[in-house]
C-alpha cells in the first residue's frame, strides 16, 4: 500500500506522507502554481475529512454503521435511546448503576423555562415546527448563561444533558400549539420515551400510557438517528462549535441543516412525493419522469452508502410492527413498489441509489397520526446525542481549530468606482 505521494511540479518533484488513508492539504502548500501555493478543491467535502473522530463508523459500500464499535442491528435490536445517547457521549455502555444515574440525570433536566416555552407560543400557528424547535433552542443559552463557558467540563457537562432532555419537551410543545393544545409538562412517572409520547398525545386522560409496541417503535428510531458521522448537520454542528461556541448555539446549526429536503428534511418530502404519485399503478410514470430528470425519488441515494442503508432495513422492520397497533399506512403499498421498480432499474443500479433512512421513517410518523412537518421534529430530538458528542470532540481536540475553508476567486479585480449618475 502507498506510504507517500509524490507529485511532479516542472521540474521539482515533491513526496507528501499519507497517514490514515490522507494526505495533509496543508502539505500540498509547499507545490507553487501560477494562482498561489497549492490547495484542493472540494465542493460539498466529497473527499475531506474535516476531523478525526471515535463516535461513529459507516463503511458505506458494505452498508456497515456502528456506533463506538457496535454494529447498529445489535443497539436497535437491545439498547434504549438513552443507553445509546451514553454510549455516543462517553465511549463505553454504561454499567447498571450508570445507566440509572444517567437516566436520572436526563430525566432530572426535561422542564423548560416558561420563557423558552412563551417563545413558542407567540408563534404564529401555523409556523413550522422546525422553526420554532430552532427559535426555542437558540434561546436556551440566554437561560443558560454558564454554557459559554465551555472550557469548564461541569459546564459542559450539565449543558449537554439539560439539551438532551428538553428537545423532546420543546419538540413536543412545538406541536402541540400547532394544534391549539395545552402544553404537557414532564412526568417522573414515565421514562424518557413514555414521556414524550405522553408530552405529544395526551389528552384528557388522568394517566396516558402509550402502546409498548410503539414506545419500543420510537426508541428504535431514536437510535437509528441517533449519529451519522460527518454529515451535513453535524458539520455545521462542529464548524459553529470551532469558533467557541456552547451547546444550544451550536445545535440550533444543526436543526437549520437537518430542515433541509436533501438532509432531514427529506422523510417530509417522501411523504409529499407519496402523496403526488397517490396510487400505485402511477408508480411507473413517476420513475420515468425521474430518469428523465424531472424528479427526485426522495428517501433514495445517501453520498456514503452506496448499499442498502442498514438503518433503512431496521426501520422496514419497524414499520411492520408499527402497523400492527396503528393499522397498515395506505401509502406503504406506494412506497414498496417504488423500491421494487427502482431496485431493478438501471438509472439506480448504476449510480447506487438504494432506500436510506427516510424512505420508511416518514409512514411510520404518519402513521402515529404526525402530521409531515413533524417529521424532521423527530430527527432532530435524537440527533442532538450525536451532535453533542461529536460537539464535544471537537472542543476537545487540540488539533481542530475555527473552520474556514478556503474559495477560488472568481470575480473581479481592481475595479474603480464610479459616481452612481456615471453608471
Ligand atoms: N433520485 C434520483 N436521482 C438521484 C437521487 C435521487 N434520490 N440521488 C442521487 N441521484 C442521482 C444524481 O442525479 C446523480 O446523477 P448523475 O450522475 O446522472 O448526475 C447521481 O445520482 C449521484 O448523485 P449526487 O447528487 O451526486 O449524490 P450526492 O452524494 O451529492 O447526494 C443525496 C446525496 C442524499 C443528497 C442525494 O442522493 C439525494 O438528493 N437524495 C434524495 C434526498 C434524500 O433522500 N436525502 C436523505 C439522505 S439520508 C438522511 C440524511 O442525511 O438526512
């Protein structure tokens, strides 16, 4: 295997060490060129990396994803969200006694100030739910002032699990006044997954308790979206972190990158798309209209896993079970046959292109009676482990510094100004 690479420049031959499967961009500097000393460009990093990081691993041509090294299929088939939240934050699966003193701790913090709630409710109904999840948790610092501090690990510390708890609370306020309903307040009756279906469905009952086919449901969910690497979110989690920023800053970036439709705005969009093509004998047209360009097949294709997305065929599973209790989503017959075409077109054998995470996520959500705008909502709430793990890494290392990716100039020079009437 290659130790080095040398590149030839006229007539000066240079040798850049590889370490880790890279090479460091920085040593291309000492390459002149006419446009300044050497430098890559890379739009999207479809071949950077950024950091070096123990969370989490994906081979994407084998569709592999673990988490601290255990392999997804074995936390979604035996952990809890919070046993995996721990696991991403500290390294190791907790002991017993851990685990408890872990879940105490979170459950501890779920309360939010009642002025991080009003901000909330002063916005207009009809808002998006991922818009005032953002507003409430970028105001979540100002109530928090010592989170700033986050060269002190009690600060850090305390500030990652009071986030880990309330995102379930603000998630579920932030729905419930979409709906004109009063806010439910946590209860120490009920664990972390209890309570936020309780905090999002009850209504008049004295004591809500939720089907434990769909509590286990949510969990597994939960830890499926729990951490995904370097992904579009937890980028702009670690670049708003490298310029010294603390928890609930840095992961309202993460809520706006995850809004979008190519990223975790992408289960909303399955939804609309299944809605679009509304019967299954429409199916065929609409994958000619995406060969043609025309369209996207949302919830398919991932820039890693260029395979089955493990994550993926959990959630099919899932699904299943889900539907026992909800009964089956109409839209599920629409969406399996998508997968059947497109498993056998050319278009998507050739680029890679297989079902990702949000192909299945979105009819389970719609079919626990989440209205679409919702969906992203419930990634965010687990995601923020992984980025707060990842936050954390980043602080930690001494090898990151504030990210600033270099740009090639491709404007103009030198110009001289000219009197507005002169123009
Ligand atoms: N439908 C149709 N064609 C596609 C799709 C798709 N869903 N995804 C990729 N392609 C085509 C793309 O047009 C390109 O074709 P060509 O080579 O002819 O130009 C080729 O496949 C390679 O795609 P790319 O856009 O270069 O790949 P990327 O790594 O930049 O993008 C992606 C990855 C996830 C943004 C993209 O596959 C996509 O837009 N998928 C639909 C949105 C989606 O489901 N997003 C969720 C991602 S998983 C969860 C998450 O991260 O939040």
């Amino acid at each position: 295997m290659a130790k080095s690479v040398h590149i030839r420049s006229g007539s000066a031959e240079y040798e850049l060490p590889i370490t880790d499967g890279t090479i460091r961009a920085t040593d291309l500097r000492q390459i002149p060129t006419d446009d300044g000393p050497l430098a890559t460009y890379d739009p999207g990093f479809v071949n950077t990396a950024a950091c070096r990081s123990a969370i989490t691993f994906i081979d994407g041509d084998a569709g592999v994803l673990e988490y601290r090294g255990y392999p997804i299929e074995q936390l979604a088939e035996t952990s809890s969200y919070l046993e995996v939240a721990y696991l991403l934050l500290k390294g190791e699966l907790p002991t017993p006694a851990q685990l408890a003193q872990w879940e105490n701790d979170v459950n501890h913090h779920r309360l939010v100030h009642e002025n991080a709630k009003d901000i909330i409710s002063k916005s207009r109904y009809d808002s998006h739910p991922m818009a005032k999840l953002m507003s409430s948790v970028a105001s979540l610092h100002a109530f928090y002032p010592g989170s700033r501090n986050i060269s002190d690990p009690e600060e850090r510390e305390v500030n990652v699990i009071r986030l880990l708890a309330k995102m379930p609370t603000l998630a579920a306020f932030a729905y419930r006044h979409s709906l004109g309903r009063n806010y439910i307040y946590p209860s120490d009756e009920l664990n972390f997954i209890e309570n936020f279906l309780a905090m999002l469905f009850k209504r008049q009952e004295r004591h809500y308790k939720a089907d434990e086919r769909l509590v286990r449901a949510i969990d597994v969910l939960f830890i499926l979206h729990a951490d995904h690497e370097q992904n579009c979110s937890t980028n702009a989690v670690r670049a708003v972190a490298s310029a010294g920023n603390d928890p609930y800053t840095s992961a309202v970036a993460g809520i706006a990158a995850l809004f979008g439709p190519l990223h975790g705005g992408a289960n909303e969009a399955v939804l609309k798309m299944l809605a679009e093509i509304g019967s299954v004998d429409r199916v065929p047209e609409f994958i000619e209209g995406v060969k043609a360009g025309r369209a996207k097949l949302m919830g398919f294709g991932h820039r890693v896993y260029k395979n089955y997305d493990p994550r993926a065929r959990i959630i099919k599973k899932s699904a299943e079970e889900v539907f026992e209790v909800t009964g089956v989503n109409p839209r599920l017959k629409i969406a399996q046959e998508l997968e059947r075409i497109a498993l056998g077109e050319e278009y998507f054998v050739s680029r890679k292109l297989y079902p990702n995470v949000d192909f299945y996520s979105g009819l389970i959500y719609e079919a626990l009676s989440f209205p679409p705008a919702m969906f992203t909502v419930m990634f965010a709430v687990p995601r923020t482990s992984g980025w707060m793990a990842q936050w954390q890494e980043g602080v930690l290392d001494p090898e990151q510094k504030i990210m600033r990716p270099r740009q090639i100039y491709t404007g103009h020079r030198g110009r001289t100004w000219v009197p507005v009437q002169d123009r």
